[in-house]
C-alpha cells in the first residue's frame, strides 16, 4: 500500500510547516497539508480550553480536546476519501497523542516523521519569528517527542527542509523507511 498520510511530529519551531512546504513540491502527486496551528487560528478566542502561559508551557483543556478529536476525524475521513495528507502537529502527549492519531488513521498507510531540532535553535526561531510565546520551543523540543515511534527522523538544526523533505519524500516514494 502507498502512503496515504505523513505525520510530522514536532515542537514548536522546529521546521515541520517548512519540510511540509517542500514535500508539496517534492512528492509527485498533490498533497494537503493540515496543522495544528491552523485549528487553534480556526478557534474562538474564549473558552476553547486552550491557554498559553507566560514561560512557554501550554495546557490543553477537554473542550479543545474535544475540538481537536473531530478535526482529527474529519482529517482522516479526508484520507479514507482518497486526498494523500501530510499533518503538521506538535504531540504535547507524546506516545498519548500518537496514539489518538493512530485509533483516527487506522486502515491508512501512515508515515510517522519526528521533526528534531535543538532547543537553542528553536527557541531562536521562536524570536525570529515573533508570533509564538517565547518559551514554548525550547519547552517542546524535546517533550512532544516522548514515547513516539517514528519511520524517519529529520533534524532541522542540521540540515535545511528540502533536504529533511528529500529524506522524507524518500520514504515515501519507496514504501519503506
């Protein structure tokens, strides 16, 4: 079977929405790219049970988690309907949150991608960028990928994202890791 989905898996700032552009332009056939941060953009701003603290941390409540398992449903219904998906998502469960994708996806050839990079370069691009909490990279880097169990892993600290998506991409078009 072909992959269907790839899930890249990263904190924030580590480079995934980059390597999901490049893999757009990489992979043949068109892929959608859905993430994370485009859920929280399509929330209310009040009580979706989602709250960013001053030093980064970020504690999920269960009426965003509620949100969140029916966007997770309608992303996997989109792939059972035939779109090839890649999903950009930050696991702050770790092996809990793959898990929660895996029930969703199940009977779909998934990719599973851990997006590393160093918490000083993340956090650096964190600035760069302006529109996140400062903090919250350096405190993901290395928690969301707790647990998880991947078929490849890129490290953006060390290579830039279309050589991350090539090595992807790679994985992809051969069926295998």
């Amino acid at each position: 079977m072909a992959t269907q989905v790839i899930v890249l898996n990263g904190g924030s700032s580590s480079g995934k929405s980059g390597i999901a552009r490049c893999l757009q332009a990489v992979l043949p056939d068109p892929w959608l790219t859905f993430g994370v941060d485009s859920l929280i953009e399509a929330m209310p701003g009040e009580g979706v049970g989602i709250e960013f603290a001053a030093d980064g941390s970020v504690e999920v409540g269960p009426a965003f988690m509620a949100l969140e398992a029916a966007w997770a449903r309608g992303i996997a219904a989109m792939a059972h309907s035939g779109a090839r998906l890649i999903i950009d998502d930050v696991f702050l469960g770790g092996a809990a949150t793959q898990e929660r994708w895996r029930r969703v996806l199940d009977g779909l050839d998934v990719l599973w991608v851990g997006v590393h990079c160093e918490a000083a370069v993340a956090a650096g691009r964190e600035i760069a960028r302006g529109d996140r909490v400062r903090g919250m990279a350096e405190q993901q880097a290395e928690l969301v990928h707790r647990g998880v169990a991947y078929d490849v892993e890129v490290d953006t600290a060390r290579a830039e994202s279309l050589e991350c998506a090539r090595a992807v991409a790679k994985a992809v078009v051969s069926g295998s890791p």
